[in-house]
C-alpha cells in the first residue's frame, strides 16, 4: 500500500511549504486538503462528526493556493483537494486552477470531489442543496470538456456556454486523476462514469470490503480504492492491506510545525510494516 495524508491547513497550523517536504522525507506520496470557502454563522445542517462542528473547518485556506506552494518545494509528492466542494465553485475557473496546479507541479494535480454536507455553505453560492448532486456531475463533465477539447462547449441544465479556448490544458492525459468521495450507490456510479478512485471516509474497517465490492460490482476493476482519514492502528492497517486497498490517507490533525513533525514521525512508523 501508498500512504499520504489528508489533512486542513489553516492559518492556526503549519504551512504548506513546510509540510510538503516534511512528507516527502518520511515517504508520503500524496497530500490531500480540505475545503471549506466559509462556515455560516446560524447553521441548521448537523456536523456529520458529531457534536460541535470543530474551528479548522472554520478557516481553511484555499486549497490551490495551499497546494500551489507545496507543489514549489516538493518532487514527487501529488497534490490534491480532499474534497473539493465542486457544488460551490465555477467550472471554468476550477478547471483553470486544476490545469495551472497540474502544470506547475509536472503533472502531480489530484481532484478529490464531493457533493458537500453544509447546506447553508453551498446556499450562499446559489446552490440548491436539493440538486447538488446533478449540479456536481454537470460541473464536473464541463470541466473534462475544457481539459480535453481545444474548442470546448457545454450545454446543460446547469451548465451552458458555447465554444471557448480555455488553457492551460493538463500535463497529465486525458486529465489529473478525479477521486470521488462518498459512501452512497450513486458515488458508485459517478467512479464509474468519470473516476479514477473512489475515495471513502467514515467507513469502519470491517465494513469497508463489502462497500469494495458493492463499487466493484457498478465501476468494476479499473478504479482505485483510497482511504480517506484512515485509521493507523494496527488492526486497521492489516484488515485494509488484506482488502487490497491501494492507497491510505491517514488524517492529520491541524497543529504547529513542531507538533505536526512530531506526529508524521509517529504515522511513518505506525505504517512502515505495510509499505
């Protein structure tokens, strides 16, 4: 198995320059982040955690800003959203970044996705939480169309314009690899559709080989299996390698620099039996 990290960085925690290499030096492969454009203030939407809803979602930087900047100090290390609320953001200039990121990194971009769970957060995009499904899959299927055709155009119901030039295009072909996060059959059938990996969170260990197969059944072999905010206790790490997983994302916790090298040294061992 590949391990990374998914984490938030925020202006409390440590930086992006310092924390790429600092994952490159103990054999982390992949750096995934968090997005959160604003947290409203009057929320009715349960934190899907629990309880209170906890002060890194609160000020999250933005995520390609954050990448960019690791993307400067590191070689190999890919560099992703973990998710991107695809529902909150422009395709045309969310393909834009995704393409500059995959350009200055030499083809190093991930595009983690998700519908999202804040429904007030997305309304005050103008998305309506009802149709934020559809909305995602429009969004993303334009945004292919850009990376991929010189003279793109898309006609949706959501999403329309005529044809445009739209560069960069991606170093990597067709396009940087899309990670769908979710649990639900129809996160099965976008991985099918338009994904690279299927990206679950919040599944038990013990849970998650028969989710594998139930994805297996609608997407088939070709996609991966990545473990968002995996466990990195034994018992987890054995039962994922047991199940084939080819990629685990452990969740670090948002801290100071010293902090944070203190728990990836803590993480590196944990995982080294497995790599």
């Amino acid at each position: 198995m590949k391990f990374g990290v998914s984490t938030f960085i925020t202006d409390e925690g440590i930086g992006p320059r310092a924390l790429g290499p600092a994952l490159e030096e103990r054999g982390f492969d992949t750096l995934l982040l968090a997005e959160h454009s604003h947290i409203p203030v009057n929320r009715e939407t349960p934190y899907p955690g629990g309880g209170e809803l906890p002060r890194v979602y609160y000020r999250t930087l933005d995520p390609f800003v954050a990448l960019a900047a690791a993307a400067s100090v590191t070689r190999d290390l890919l560099l992703g959203t973990g998710i991107a609320l695809v529902v909150q953001r422009d395709p045309i200039t969310t393909a834009k970044e995704i393409a500059s990121l995959d350009l200055i990194s030499g083809g190093r971009a991930v595009f983690g996705v998700g519908a999202g769970w804040n429904r007030e957060e997305m309304r005050n995009h103008g998305t309506d939480p009802a149709s934020r499904g559809r909305l995602m899959d429009e969004r993303i299927r334009a945004m292919i169309e850009l990376w991929t055709k010189d003279e793109a155009e898309f006609h949706g119901d959501f999403v329309d314009f005529a044809p445009v030039y739209a560069w960069p295009k991606p170093v990597q072909r067709p396009h940087p690899p899309i990670w769908v996060g979710g649990n639900s059959e129809r996160t099965f059938a976008r991985v099918a559709e338009y994904g690279s990996a299927w990206l679950p969170s919040a599944v038990p260990p013990k849970e998650l080989g028969a989710r594998i197969e139930q994805m297996r059944k609608t997407a088939g072999d070709r996609p991966a299996v990545v473990v968002y905010a995996g466990g990195s206790d034994r018992e987890s790490l054995d039962t994922y390698a047991e199940l084939g997983v080819d990629r685990v994302l452990l969740y670090l916790p948002t801290q100071p620099e010293d902090e944070t090298l203190r728990t990836l040294d803590e993480l590196a061992e944990a995982v080294s039996a497995h790599r």
